[in-house]
C-alpha cells in the first residue's frame, strides 16, 4: 500500500486519483469513479466529489493508496 500525503484537511476523490498518478486526466479518474472501479475504506464510490480523508484506503484495481493529511 502507497501513503500520499496531501495538504489541508482533505481531498476530492478525482483529484486524489489524478494526484496519485491512479489516473492520468480528470477525466480518466471521472470515468473510473462513475464505472465504480473505486472504492473508499472497502465500500464502492461514486461520488467523484467525495472528501477523502486522514487514514482514507482508496482501491483502484490492484493499487491501494492511503490518504495521509499534513
């Protein structure tokens, strides 16, 4: 599992997929999100707007990233 550490309180899950090289456009991470490819401690999402926070797991395929906030 990777650690990306971001600035501030949170980020949204588009942004995160995009920032964490997951996807490699907006869009792309938009589609995936939408198709339910993601999810967000376990559980699917498809809220591309979703807040991701401190100690967050994101899975996407094989990958997981966990959501460090500094």
């Amino acid at each position: 599992m990777t650690e990306v550490t971001i600035q501030g309180e949170f980020i949204r899950l588009d942004a995160l997929l995009k920032f964490a090289a997951l996807a490699s456009t907006g869009g792309e991470a938009k589609i995936r999100i939408a198709e339910g490819e993601v999810s967000v401690n376990g559980e699917p999402c498809t809220a591309r707007g979703k807040k991701c926070r401190d100690g967050d797991i994101i899975a996407l395929g094989s990958e997981q990233i966990r959501v460090k906030c500094s």
